[in-house]
C-alpha cells in the first residue's frame, strides 16, 4: 500500500487498529452476497453442493475482497472528514 494517496495525498498509514472497520465493511459483503445466494439457490441446488460453495464462498471471497474493503473503509473516513470539518 502506498504511504499516501497520490491524488489528493491523504495519508494512508492510520493509527494502529484503524483498519479493523475495513474486516467489518469485508464481513458485510461476505455475508450479505453469501445468505443472499443461500436463499436464491435453496430450492434449486441440494444441500450439501449449496453448503459446500457457500463454505468456498466464505472463504474465499474475503481474500479476494480484502483491499477493496480497505479502499471502502478510507473512502467512507475521507467522506465523513469532509463532512465534519467544515
């Protein structure tokens, strides 16, 4: 990751423990896509095929999304910085 944004040069390295809002942001899209499926795909697919792609999705899909989610999480602090400090 980059020391700071080189566009409008926020800086990107937080305080320790800033990022933990991202494995939140990381969580809610896991989960929100996964029980989605879930329902969308209970009538149409057995049990243990739905169990077992839901359990790849699960663990998977954060590894994937994990700088996303820290995008997302610097993105809504620069929104709300913006916001507050007029």
């Amino acid at each position: 990751m980059h020391p700071a944004c080189p566009s409008c040069a926020l800086d990107l390295r937080q305080e320790p423990g800033y990022y933990v809002g991202s494995m939140y942001v990381n969580y809610l899209a896991t989960a929100s896509v996964g029980v989605t499926a879930a329902l969308l795909l209970m009538e149409r697919v057995p049990g243990p095929a739905l169990f077992a792609g839901l359990m790849a999705w699960a663990l998977l899909f954060p590894l994937f999304f994990f700088r996303f989610a820290r995008a997302l999480w610097l993105g809504l602090d620069l929104w709300i910085r913006t916001r507050t400090s007029a």
